[in-house]
C-alpha cells in the first residue's frame, strides 16, 4: 500500500481524510500493526485508484518477499 499511495502523490494523513479513517490508521497497516477488514480494503483501494484484487495481490507479493 505504501509504494501505491506514495506513487499517486498522497500522504498518510491524506488517504485516511479520503478513506475517511483516522489520520493514524494507513500507518498502522502499512508496518503491518492492524489488518484490515474486506470493507476498509475496498475503501483504500477506490481512493489509490485500484482494485481491491490488485491491492491484496500487491500485499501478498510484498509479504512473500520478506
């Protein structure tokens, strides 16, 4: 998630007023400190300009590189 809301210009604090979640919320998921719901998923996904699909595929991705 981080590499896309950095690549479409956004700071953390601006997904959350667009997502409408609390301005701490993209960095707990993004150190992985919360896991999100289907619904919060579909959220981020629509304000980064991608489908929910793409963004948990992305995730996984990143995962398995760790």
């Amino acid at each position: 998630m981080r590499e896309t809301r950095k690549a479409k210009g956004l700071s953390q604090e601006e997904l959350a007023a667009e997502a409408e979640f609390d301005r701490t919320y993209p960095s707990l998921l993004e150190r992985g400190l919360r896991t999100p719901t289907l619904t919060v998923i579909i959220q981020l996904a629509k304000v980064l300009g991608v489908t929910a699909a793409w963004l948990v595929n992305k995730t996984l991705e990143e995962m398995a590189k760790r």
